[in-house]
C-alpha cells in the first residue's frame, strides 16, 4: 500500500473566517522567493464546480445544506480531481497544500471536512491548523462581505468550531500518521504565520 504521495501533501486548517486563504497566499509568495514550489488548491473550489454541473445548487454557500451523501460525493470527487491533477504536475520534493474546513455546520448538525475516506486519498504529511482569537476571527468575518457567515459568527460558536477542528486535525493525523502543526495568525502578522508555515514544510523536504 502506498504510504505516500512522492510530493508533501499538507492539509490546511482553519474556521471561517481565521484569514486562511490570506495566509497561504502568501505562504506560496514566500515559497517562491526560495525557488520552493507550494500550490495551494481548495477543495471548496473543486465541490464548487461539480456541484454546479450536477445542478445540485447556485452558490457556494449552499454546499453546506446540502444532504449529507450528496456532500459527501461532492467531497469524494474533489479529493480525486485534486490528487489526479497533482500527480500530473508536481514532482518528489513539491508541496501540494489543500486548503479546507475540518468541520463544517449544516443546518442539522456538524459536518466534519476531513472524513476518513478523504485522509486515504490525501494521505497527508501535516496537518496545519490556523488559528486566531474568537474577536479576531469575528471581525475579520465582519470585514468580508463575499461570504455568508452569519450562522457561524457568535463567540460561542466560533470557539466550539474552533476546539473541533483542533480535535479533528489529532483524530485524521491518528488515522495517517501525519503531523500536526498548529500556527496563530494574529492581526497584522500574515507573513510571520506564513513563514512559520513554510518552515514546517521545508522540515518535511
């Protein structure tokens, strides 16, 4: 069985809102400066399109409200679309980061992100999970109005989301043996929590 993929596969972790896609945006900037190829994918991305093409929904923030199985086929197709493609592109030594939500709330409960069928498509060798304060994060989501966030921007959800994803990221590094790296994206720091990523990936190479 194969253990690996030949390139580093890190899974990026974070709430909404914590400045995630910001952070890797950067990270890949960083990265490039060191002649050390990083592509960053979503996976929301690749559910995004196939949702489209199957008629399921109109908008990205409807993925979510979806029927469990359906969100789960969306996820199962993603995952293979990415490491297909990954494959095909990225070599020994380059790092393919997947950027996603370790859990996700439904309109019936909590969805987690990172299923176990995912990890054995993935087979990750971190897990980075992105954290900031509970005030951070709201106000961040106050900041962006591309998204719906309403449904998950009350302190209190924010820090039960943000406590299962730390638990979340353990329970999928258990179940590949992968690391977990957990980094704190303060307000105004994007760089620093970026380089502090790269760091981490550059110890895997």
């Amino acid at each position: 069985m194969e253990l690996r993929h030949p390139f580093i596969v890190a899974i990026a972790l974070g709430v909404p809102g914590v400045g995630k896609t910001t952070v890797l945006r950067k990270l890949v900037e960083l990265a490039e400066r060191e002649g050390v190829k990083v592509r960053v994918v979503n996976l929301g991305d690749y559910m995004l399109k196939e949702a489209l093409r199957r008629g399921y929904v109109d908008q990205r923030d409807k993925i979510r409200y979806l029927k469990l199985r359906q969100q789960l086929e969306l996820q199962i197709h993603a995952a293979n679309a990415i490491i297909a493609e990954a494959s095909k592109t990225l070599k020994e030594g380059d790092i393919l980061v997947i950027d996603t939500h370790a859990v996700i709330k439904t309109g019936i409960g909590f969805w987690t992100g990172i299923p176990r069928i995912l990890m054995e498509t993935f087979k990750p060798d971190i897990l980075i999970v992105i954290e900031a304060s509970v005030e951070e994060i709201i106000s961040r989501q106050q900041r962006d109005t591309s998204r719906y966030r309403k449904d998950v921007s009350k302190p209190e959800i924010v820090k039960s989301l943000m406590d299962q994803t730390r638990t979340l990221a353990f329970a999928a590094a258990l179940m590949t043996s992968s690391l977990v790296k957990i980094v704190e994206n303060k307000e105004g720091k994007i760089e620093e929590t970026a380089r502090t990523i790269l760091e981490a990936l550059k110890g895997l190479m």
